[in-house]
C-alpha cells in the first residue's frame, strides 16, 4: 500500500523560502517606494527606483538563499561522508550507536538490536542519517529549489507595490502603498499560517507589524531629505 498521508512539514523546505521571498519583496519594495516619495520625487523616479528594487532584490534573494542553502548542504554533504567512512570502519560499533538510540528513544534494549540490525542491512548510511545526524529526504536542504522559490516570490511580492506606483498618483501614493501594502501582508500571512496548519491572526498581525515599521522608517528617513 502507498502511504497515502500527507503532512505539512513536507513544505517547509520550500514554504520558508517562499514566504521569505513574498514578505522581503512588499515589505522591501513598499518601504523603497514610500521613502522616496516622502522626499518629493517624481513619480518616473518613484518607479525607477521600483524596477530597480524589484530586479536587484529578487538577485540577492536568490544568491543569498543559494549561498545559505549550500552551506547547510556542505555540512550534511561532510556528515555523511564522515558516517560513510565510520560505518566501513567499525560497523559493529555503529549498530551499537544506532540501538543506544532506539533504547533511549524507549525501545527494549533486545528490540533495539533487532530494529538497529535490520535497519543497517537494509540501508545502514540511510538509518544513520536519520536517526542519528536528523537527515532526511523531506527536510534535506535543496539550494537551487530554495533560490528559485525566493526569487520568484520576492519578485511576485514586489510587483504589488510597484502596481501601486504605476496606478496612483504621487499625492496618494504615500497613503495607498503603505494601506495597500500591508492588506498584502496581513494576506500573505494568513496563506502562509494556512498552508503550514498554524493560527491565521498571529501570522497576519506579526507581518503586518514588521511591515509597518518598515515603511514607518523609510518614510521618516525620505521626509528629511528634499529631491
């Protein structure tokens, strides 16, 4: 029989990068536009400074997820290649290591030896990956999955704001892209909560916040300054 259960944690590897992604993008993106406008720029300028948001934040979401990723890649990459090595050493003292870990797991300690025993004859660098170093296929890291879902979503993100920009016009545009904005957020959020089965209002207002302090600042910032 397949296993036919589905469950949430499957998504956190892509789901993180996403949300990352989607947030950085309005939160980013908004605050830019906000802070600009608040220095009297044009609304060409407004925009310019948008694209050029969207473009150069997208790149370093990705590069930093990439660069991030892969290095928690190259460690799990160097614990099993040192597994490897221990298992073709001392397989017996290995067995021995993965039973101690079914007997603290509460399995009886003859139990264990058997579990431990055919777990290694069937896949013992899998079983230590798992069990002993907290590897797994699920939560493995994938770093082009990850720089690809944070561009796409960064840039997806801060394609709203940029709308504004294009749509309203200067006089509105520091009322409605930060309303705007962070209704976008307060959205965001709640899929995100939604997708991985947690409480929809904390994950809205703790976006939502952080966003609106965001743009706070950038919009203090910009009014100092006259273009």
């Amino acid at each position: 029989m397949r296993h036919s259960e589905r469950h949430r944690t499957q998504r956190t590897g892509w789901l993180r990068a996403a949300v990352l992604g989607a947030n950085d993008g309005i939160v980013s993106t908004a605050s830019l536009i906000v802070g600009v406008a608040a220095a009297g720029t044009s609304s060409s300028g407004i925009l310019l400074s948008g694209i050029a948001g969207l473009v150069g934040g997208a790149m370093s979401m990705a590069a930093g997820e990439y660069v991030s990723v892969s290095s928690q890649a190259d460690t799990e990459h160097a614990d099993l290649a040192r597994e490897r090595q221990e298992l073709a050493a001392s397989p017996e003292q290995e067995q021995a290591e993965l039973t101690a870990i079914y007997v603290k797991r509460g399995l009886q300690t003859e139990l264990a030896s058997q579990v431990a025993t055919q777990l290694m004859r069937h896949d013992a660098l899998g079983a230590h990956a798992r069990d002993e170093l907290g590897i797994s296929d699920t939560l493995a890291a994938r770093p082009v999955q990850a720089a690809m879902a944070s561009a796409a979503t960064f840039a997806t993100g801060a394609a709203l704001p940029l709308l504004m920009a294009v749509l309203v016009p200067v006089s509105w545009l520091l009322w409605v892209a930060p309303v705007g904005s962070l209704l976008c957020l307060a959205v965001l959020g709640s899929v995100a909560a939604r997708a991985g089965g947690a409480p929809l209002r904390p994950a809205a207002i703790r976006v939502t916040f952080w966003g609106a302090l965001a743009m706070a600042a950038t919009a203090a910032i910009g009014s100092l300054f006259d273009a």
